[in-house]
C-alpha cells in the first residue's frame, strides 16, 4: 500500500522542538518594545501575513473586498445555505485572492495594513485573528524585522515537520482551485510554522489563567472518531457527546479517560463556542485539539471569549473535508494532552 503522504507531520521530537523555538523567539523579541509576549505573537502574524499576501493585498479591489467579506459574513450566520455561498466564494477567492507569491517590495504603513486586514478579512479564514491587528499600535517595522528573523530560523526548527508540503501539494496539483477553502488549503510553509510558534506563545500566554479555572473542557474535532457515518455521539450545547459505541474510537478513549472533565467534539472551527453562555466565559477553560493551520484563529477565539485555552496539535491532518482522499481516523500525542489538562 502507498504511503500517505501529509502536509505535515508530527513525531516524538516536535514539542521538544518547538519549545525551543518558543523560547529562542521571545529573547529575540525582548529586543523591540512590546507589551508582552502576546503583542510580539501579534506583530509576527502582521509580518508574515504582509510578507505573503501585501502584494495580493494592494491590488485587492474594494468592492471585490467587500462582496467577499459579506458572503462570509452571510455564511457564519446562515450555515444552512453554505453549499450555494460556498460555491460563489470559492469563484471569486479563486478569481481574486488566490495568485502565486510575489515578493513584496511596499513598506507596512498603518494604510497598508488596513489593505491587508481588507485581504483577511475577504478569505474568511481570519476572522479571529483580525481585532488583534486592528487593535496593534506597537512600530509596523518591528513586524517586518520579526518577520525577517523568522524567515531565517524556523526551517531549522520545524522545518522537518513540513517537509513533504511541497511535494504533497505538487501530487495534488490544481486541487481545491474554485472551492472555499483555496487560500486555507494551499497555505504557504511559512504559515505552518507561524501557527507552531504561535501555538506555543499563546500556551504560555495563557497557562496561568488556564490553571486558576475548575471547569476544564477538552474540545476534539470530528475528524478524530472512529466512523463518521456510524458514530452515535449526541448533540449538547457545547459541542457532541461521546456515547460510546466502539471501544476503538479515539473519542471514546480520551472521553473515558478523562471522565472528570467535558469533553466535546467539534465539526468544525467555525461552529466552536456557538452555544458558549455567560456561565462557560467565566467558569471554563478549554485544551483545543486541531490541525496546524487552525491553531492560532482557534487560540484567539478562545480568549476573545474570554476562556483561556491551551491546545494539542493533530498529528497529522486526516479529513476528506480539506486534505485527504478518505477520512482516516486522527491521533495525538496522549502524553502531551495529559500534560496540558
Ligand atoms: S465511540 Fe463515540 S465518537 Fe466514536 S463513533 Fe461512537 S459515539 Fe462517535
């Protein structure tokens, strides 16, 4: 049978890896004036996100822009009707925001950066990230010399983790152009390591607050049980139930596991939180479980409930939804989980 290949993957040595990652970025960025360790996380997004996407970002036109922002807008808020919008989004992200990479040579100016929250905010994919850099005020420059320092020295760190990317997105050629998910699905390395760092600052960031809350959840993605046509989990207002109709299921193992806590499984990233209350934002913290290129839209979600995350990285992706040709059942590191809980 052949091997499949991932456009990233897991082993025993990433956390070790990316801790010091983590940890060498936050001494870099003690060198520049931010609030905190947060703001640095913040500013890198602002970097990076300029460093890919600035110059798609300048041509972008208004009303293309605007049309784009309001049928992911319309479609957060009628999930019922997103095979119709989804089929018209993905035309136009396909027609208008999806271009190879090219280098971009304009300065991030406060105006530049309004044409880039313009951009993210027309993919639909950063919905969470977006009131961070509206709110950022620190020096832009400081985004473009974290950027640059990052470019340098994240291969070194997680570059393994990400090294069949290329190949696996060559082997699937033109795959997912005309869906909703082009920009999301053809993402760039460097946006696999952001979200690794990025992971792993807002881990730390929000450790303390995590600690100091009773109510723990731990929030699963679907794409962890065992059958998705036959699974009999039950819906709740947080998220599915496990019921426990096979021993084999990842979902009824951790769900077993941690039987002192609550544990739900998400469809997807855009419905998490949906049903959250008053009572959930002051009494709950979460441990999110996703695949990388979710990890830090999933982390600010999280706090801009005001319910403190920590989060474990799938192994690997493993749904039919974006990546794969058949859903295979997704895993993560146990040990990891037990120590984040
Ligand atoms: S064990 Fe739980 S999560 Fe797994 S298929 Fe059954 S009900 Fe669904």
């Amino acid at each position: 049978m052949q091997e499949t290949i991932f456009p990233y993957k897991l082993n025993e040595k990433y956390y070790e890896a990316v801790k010091s990652f983590g940890d060498e970025f936050l001494k870099y960025s003690k060198k520049f004036n931010f609030k905190d360790d947060e703001e640095a996380l913040e500013a890198l997004c602002i970097g990076v996100y300029w460093y890919l996407y600035g110059t798609t970002a300048l041509d972008l036109n208004s009303n293309i822009h605007q049309a784009l922002a309001n049928l992911a807008e319309y479609r957060r808020t009628f999930p019922e009707d997103k095979i119709f919008i989804d089929e018209l989004r993905g035309k136009l992200l396909t027609r208008y925001l999806f271009k190879p990479y090219k280098k971009n040579n304009e300065k991030l100016t406060k105006d530049n950066l309004k044409m880039l929250i313009n951009f993210l905010e027309a993919t639909g994919d950063y919905m969470d990230q977006i009131p961070h850099f509206k709110n950022f005020n620190n020096d832009l420059d400081d985004c473009i010399s974290l950027t640059k320092w990052f470019c340098k020295n994240s291969g070194k760190y997680l570059g393994e983790y990400t090294s069949n990317l290329e190949k696996y997105l060559e082997n699937n050629g033109p795959s997912h152009l005309m869906e909703e998910d082009v920009i999301f699905y053809h993402g760039h390395e460097l946006e696999y390591h952001l979200n690794m760092l990025g992971a792993e600052i807002l881990n730390r960031v929000f450790k303390e607050d995590y600690d100091a809350r009773q109510r723990k959840a731990i929030l699963l993605p679907s794409c962890m049980k065992i059958n998705t046509k036959k699974c009999k989990s039950k819906e709740e207002r947080l998220g599915h139930k496990c019921t426990f109709c096979n021993p084999k299921c990842n979902v009824y193992k951790i769900t077993k596991e941690y039987e002192k806590h609550e544990v739900y499984m998400i469809s997807h990233e855009s419905t998490a939180f949906k049903g959250a209350k008053k009572e959930d934002k002051d009494e709950l913290a979460i441990v999110g479980i996703t695949c990388v290129l979710n990890l830090i839209s999933g982390g600010w979600k999280s706090t801009n409930l005001s319910i403190p995350p920590q989060c474990v990285l799938l192994e690997h992706v493993a749904c039919k939804n974006h990546w794969l040709d058949e859903d295979i059942p997704a895993k993560i590191n146990n040990e990891q989980l037990k120590l984040k809980i």
